[in-house]
C-alpha cells in the first residue's frame, strides 16, 4: 500500500521564508532580540483601537462577512486615497480590492498572471517571499541583480534578461530588504519596457509612506499609459502599526480585477470585517499618528546607521532611503549568510535575517530591521559588536 503522504509539487518547492523562520528559531534559543522580522514597535493608534471598539458594540455587522471585495465605504476610502496620494484614479466598485494583508493581494495577482513556466523578474535582492509566491504559481523567479553601489534599479539588466517566457515584473518601492527608493526616471523606463515588451508589473508599494528626506515614489499606476498593465499591491499594516490585523487591497483595471478577485474568493471569501473597520479608521482618521511613526524610524535609522559605521570595517552598507531595512555587507567572514545569521543568534543572541533568502546578491550580508524600540536596537547592537569582535579575535567561524 503506497504512503499517503504525498506533497504537492508545488508546496515541495517552496519553503518558509527566512524572515518567518529566524523568530521561530530564535523562540527555542531564548534570550534573544531582534534586527529581524519587520514588525515595528508600535501600537495601533488609540483612534483606530476606539472605532474598532465602537463598531463591535454598535453595528451589527462587525462580526459577519462582509461584500466578497470588501465593505464599499474602505473602497471608497481607499480610492480617494490612491487619487490624493498618487493620482491614480480607480473606481472602488471595480477595480479595488480589500484583501488578508498584502501577502494575499500578492498572491492573487500572480496565480491570475502567471501560468506554469513563466518567468517573473524579481530585483534582487528582493523581498524573499515574492519568489516562494512565483513558485507557488509555479512559475519561475528570475533573479536580476540591483545596482551594487546604490541598490538601485538596473532596467538595462532587467532587459537583458526578458525572454518570450516573461510575464511579469515585480517591483516593490520603496525596497524590502534594501531600504531603496528607485529614481523616478528608471521606474518611468521600466514602464517602457513593460509596453514594449507587454509585461505586467506588479508593484508592491507597501513602504510607500516610509520615504527619508523626500516625496514618495513614483508609481507605475499613476502613468495612464500604464492601466492594464499594472497591478497595485499595498498594505495598512506597517503605516498603521496593523500588523496583526492582516489587512491590505490590492487595485487594477476593471478586467483583471474580475479575475483577481477569484482568487480571493477562492482563498478567503473576505478581509475579516473587524479589521477592515480598523483600515477604514485608519484611512479617514487622523494621520498624525504617521507622523510622528515616521520621526522615530527616521531617529532609529540614523541610530543603526551609527551603530554599524561604528562596527567598520567588518560591516558596510547602503543607507536606506526609504522602509526601516539595511543590507548590512559582512567582511570579517567568507562564510555563507545563513551560518553567519544562525552562529550570530545562537552564540549572539540576535535575531537577523541571512541575505541570501533574498536572492542571489544577497548573499555575505544580512538584512536588519531598525523598527523596535531604540533601546532594544541598542542592545542588538551591542551583542552583534561583541560577537563580532569575539569571532574576529578567533580568527573566524570555522566549519
């Protein structure tokens, strides 16, 4: 009698994303602080936490499904934003979709795009899970190195590497893991490219607000040339401290949100009801709550930037210009970035994230995430300097 338990194809070439894995590892470690998982430190703003309250006492349809999209007034809401904020005119009967964070607004857009073979460009590095998402689809991931001294976007290179197989593009603005904010004018020509060539792309646009010293990114969207062949990706979690409330949308034309929202139906029928009332608040609420969640990122990136010119020459990096990310580049080992990130959290106890789970560039370097609290990034800080120097003084990190 055969074994029953026989895995998918797909499911066998997929694996937990490194990001998720380290916290998990760390847990069993103990002791343990983090440069690791993206969550930043801060609460759901009080405004947001009262509405939410008033709406489970008050209306009764805070506990049921809402309409398969998502409930009309958080459409409407997020379609006046996407207009305020990008020009990018969408009609929210239609073309807007309210989705489980925006890992599933990925997901839906690139098992409607995408079919068994084709190629997805990802810069690399890039964010770890947009790949295992291309597998899922069983399509193939194509890694296209970034600019080394910028971590910019190298449209020549994405060009290089289209061939009839490539569907798509994913572009996610500003970068996770890079903390890069790709110039207007590259974003505009891979925007050609996609014309040219009649490629989707698919743009994650979930860090647009978290942008050092400037405006926020040009999005694909907002060029009316662009309409069916973008599809917009972006989440509450991160700019409302929503983490946990897994909420996000996704918007598109009309005939792709059609197919889109198969897919969702497919996978979840609905964005929980009580967490689209937490984005409705957060949308048509104060957004001062923003920033003052941007002056401390902007203090704690300045922090971590300090902290690792301090540990040179055994780390370098490219400041971030936008997310709450640095690839951190390593020196001091030639060691691959998954010993270098597991021997820091066993012997170190601090939680990052090994470069390579983002692709091929990402390799000798590790991503640190500067969103906890400062005086937690401190005491990271202070344990990885002193792993370092103990690794160093050995003379390595042997086998």
């Amino acid at each position: 009698m055969s074994d029953v338990f026989r895995v998918s194809r797909r499911v066998q070439q997929i694996r937990i994303s490194a990001t998720k894995l380290m916290p998990m590892l760390a847990a069993r470690v103990g002791g343990c602080v983090s440069l690791g998982q993206g969550v930043p430190s801060f609460r759901t703003p009080e405004h947001i936490v009262e509405a939410v309250c008033r709406a489970l006492r008050d209306k009764a349809d805070a506990g049921r499904y809402t309409l398969q999209p998502g409930m009309p007034a958080l459409r409407e809401a997020i379609a006046a934003d996407l207009a305020a904020r990008k020009g990018y005119m969408v009609n929210p009967d239609s073309e807007v979709g309210v989705t489980v964070g925006a890992m599933e607004a990925l997901l839906m857009a690139l098992l409607t795009v995408v079919d068994r073979g084709d190629e997805v460009i990802i810069p690399s590095p890039g964010y770890a899970s947009h790949a295992e998402q291309v597998l899922m689809a069983e399509g193939v991931p194509v890694h296209v190195p970034l600019r080394a001294d910028d971590w910019g976007l190298d449209v020549d290179a994405i060009r290089a590497a289209v061939t009839p197989r490539t569907r798509a593009v994913i572009v996610c603005n500003p970068g996770n893991p890079t903390g890069t904010v790709y110039d207007d004018a590259d974003v505009r020509a891979l925007c050609e490219l996609a014309l040219e060539r009649n490629i989707m792309l698919i743009s994650d646009e979930t860090y647009d607000y978290m942008v050092y010293g400037g405006g926020e990114p040009l999005s694909p969207a907002s060029l009316p040339e662009m309409r069916r062949h973008v599809i917009v990706v972006n989440s509450f979690s991160k700019k409302y401290a929503l983490t946990g409330w897994r909420v996000g949308y996704c918007a598109a034309d009309a005939a792709w949100m059609g197919e889109l929202l198969k897919v969702h139906d497919a996978a979840a029928i609905c964005a929980p009801a009580v967490s689209q009332y937490a984005a409705l608040a957060a949308l048509t609420g104060p957004q001062d709550c923003v920033d003052d969640m941007r002056a401390a990122l902007s203090a704690r990136r300045n922090l971590a930037c300090a902290r690792l010119d301090a540990m040179a020459p055994h780390f370098d990096y490219v400041q971030p210009r936008g997310a709450f990310y640095i690839m951190a580049r390593y020196t001091f080992t030639d060691a691959p970035s998954d010993m270098v990130a597991r021997r820091l959290l066993e012997e170190g106890r601090v939680i990052t994230v090994p470069g390579a789970s983002f692709g091929p560039t990402g390799e000798r370097h590790l991503r640190l995430s500067f969103g906890m609290e400062e005086a937690e990034l401190d005491e990271a800080f202070d344990r990885m300097a002193a792993w370092t120097q103990r690794v160093v003084a050995s003379g390595g990190l042997g086998g």
